[in-house]
C-alpha cells in the first residue's frame, strides 16, 4: 500500500536529482471548450519519462538504507523503465543491468547502450526479461527495481502528482494519464488523494487497469496494438490496484486510431514528439471518451517522448 506520507518522502528524497516540467494551458478550443486544460510535459523529464521519477527513489533509498552494494542494480523494461535506471545508476556511480524482451524498440535500446547499461536480450515477452532479471538479483544481490509494483518506485513516480497540485494552486479537478502496469497512476493517486481525481486512460487493446476493476483484483489482460511497447505490462501491479480502489481512480478506453490522430495533433499543432502510450491520456478528450464537465481543470500527463518521430512526417508528393 502506498500512501500520501511515502509521496511526500519520495519528494524530499529526487527533489535535487529530477527536472520540474513545464505545465502549459492548451486551447480548449481544440481539446475541451467546456473545460480548463493544461499539459504537464513530463516527457521533458530525464530520460524522457517520468520513469527517472521512481527509479531515482528506489535507488537512493536503497543506498541510505545500506542496501546498493557493488553489484548495482537490475531491471526489466521494455524500454523507459530500463532508461531511467540506467540513468539513476550512473548518477550514483554503480552498475545497471537491464533485460529486455527481443521485441524491444531499437530507438530505447540504442539510448540504454548510451547511457552504459549491460542490456541482456531474454526472451520474447515482457515475463522472460522480468524472470531472468530476478534471478540476475538472486544470484548477485544487485538491487531489483520493478518497473511499476514496488513501493518506492510508485511513490517516485507520485512526486509529479505533487508537482502538478503546486503548480495549479490547488485548482485542479482531473488528472488524466496513461496505464499500463500502474505505478504512474498509483504514485499519483496516492500524492492526490482528497485533493482531485485521476482517470487512467487505456487503449482497448491493453485494458489492464479495466480489467482488474471489473474483477476486483489484478487479472491477465491480453495485450497488443499501437501502444504495447510502453503499455505492454499484461498485468497491473498490486500496489496500482489497491491504490485505484481506495481512491476511486476511473477508468476509460480508447481505440488505437484515436491514439494515433492524438499523437499526430500533438506534433502538426504543437511540435510535441511522444509516444503512442502517452499520447493515450489525450485521446480520451479529442476522442469523446472522457467527456468534461462545464468548467473542469484538468491535467493531461504526457508522460513519455521515447519514440521513433519518423512517422509523424509525411513525404512531400510532387505535384
């Protein structure tokens, strides 16, 4: 369980190691003429997600608790979860391992091998790189840092939660972000509760968070689509789900065309690169899949700009 106290100590902790990122007011003419909108640019955030937020955490807790030794710290991530410890590890000077499914994006691959991560290929899904890097843990004693269900790395990510209430005065009714294993969502629950809302926004090809509400727990979902290499957990975490319940967290889908057409806005009009996964939290307002109440405040969370840009620009015809 992770509550507004562990936020709260997370902060304390990454205050001098993260990025404060910009939150601008959108025109609401294009995303919600009844409502208030602004962008919270996390993908400005070190590694270019807020990743770098929990595995800041995770890490420098671990070492004022004795428990980062020599052997360093190990990961499994697709991508931005393997990113922002590689970074964190290098920032306190110890080793990163991270394992990655064969499926992973070339484009994180290339920046884990820049920012001198040991990447291991395990496996072609998301559960063969997560076994191999526990047992990398067991036989070594590095560090295990999960990429989204464990207390100090939900609690990282929920000082944005945070981050975004200061910013806003307090005025702020709604936070919509993107979920895929739920430590985002978790973290900033927790940093919100009692103050505002958080809807987590899912493409329907990856309805983790859904599911596990409509069971009552967290429950296998399959996964695919537009967004599976940074939505791609099969699973929410426990802590995620318990943090949902408690606070009331809604959730809304989202079809992967929508996904697309919000990507793509978010470059034609504003010049902003992001990835699929991210650009989820806004489909579900251009879509009409969340819909506004008259003179709602409401935070988007572009959380991650780990991608490749290339489809973003059409080829010029000749006339």
């Amino acid at each position: 369980m992770i509550l507004p106290s562990d936020v709260a100590a997370a902060a304390t902790r990454v205050h001098d190691h993260l990025r404060t990122t910009p939150l601008v007011e959108a025109d609401p003419a294009t995303f919600a003429p009844a409502a208030k909108v602004w962008l919270k640019l996390e993908q400005l955030q070190h590694t270019g997600s807020f990743k770098a937020r929990g595995a800041f955490n995770r890490i420098l807790a671990a070492a004022e608790e004795g428990h980062l030794t020599d052997a360093g710290v190990v990961t499994a991530s697709g991508g931005n979860a393997g990113l922002a410890v590689a970074h964190a590890a290098a920032q306190h000077g110890v080793p990163a391992q991270v394992y990655v499914p064969e499926t992973a994006p070339a484009v994180k691959v290339t920046k884990l091998d820049e920012l001198g991560a040991n990447v291991v290929r395990a496996g072609r899904k998301y559960a063969d790189a997560y076994e191999a890097a526990t047992q990398h843990a067991a036989e070594t004693g590095a560090l295990f840092c999960h990429a989204y269900d464990q207390l100090e790395i939900c609690a990282g990510q929920g000082t944005l939660g945070r981050e975004l209430l200061e910013q806003t005065r307090g005025e702020l009714d709604t936070v919509l972000l993107a979920v895929g294993g739920g430590g985002l969502m978790a973290g900033v629950a927790a940093a919100l509760e009692g103050d505002s809302g958080v809807v987590g926004v899912e493409p329907r090809t990856a309805p983790t968070l859904d599911a596990a509400l409509a069971a009552g727990e967290p429950v296998d979902a399959e996964v695919s689509g537009v967004a599976a290499d940074s939505l791609g957990a099969s699973r929410l975490g426990d802590i995620a789900h318990a943090v949902a319940a408690r606070t009331g967290v809604e959730s809304v889908l989202v079809d992967d065309d929508d996904i697309v057409a919000a990507r793509t806005l978010l470059w034609e009009r504003h010049r902003l690169v992001v990835e699929h996964g991210t650009a989820a939290a806004l489909a579900a307002l251009l879509s009409g899949a969340y819909r506004p109440r008259e003179g709602e405040r409401i935070a988007v969370v572009l959380c991650g700009a780990n991608t490749d840009p290339t489809d973003l620009v059409q080829p010029i015809r000749s006339g």
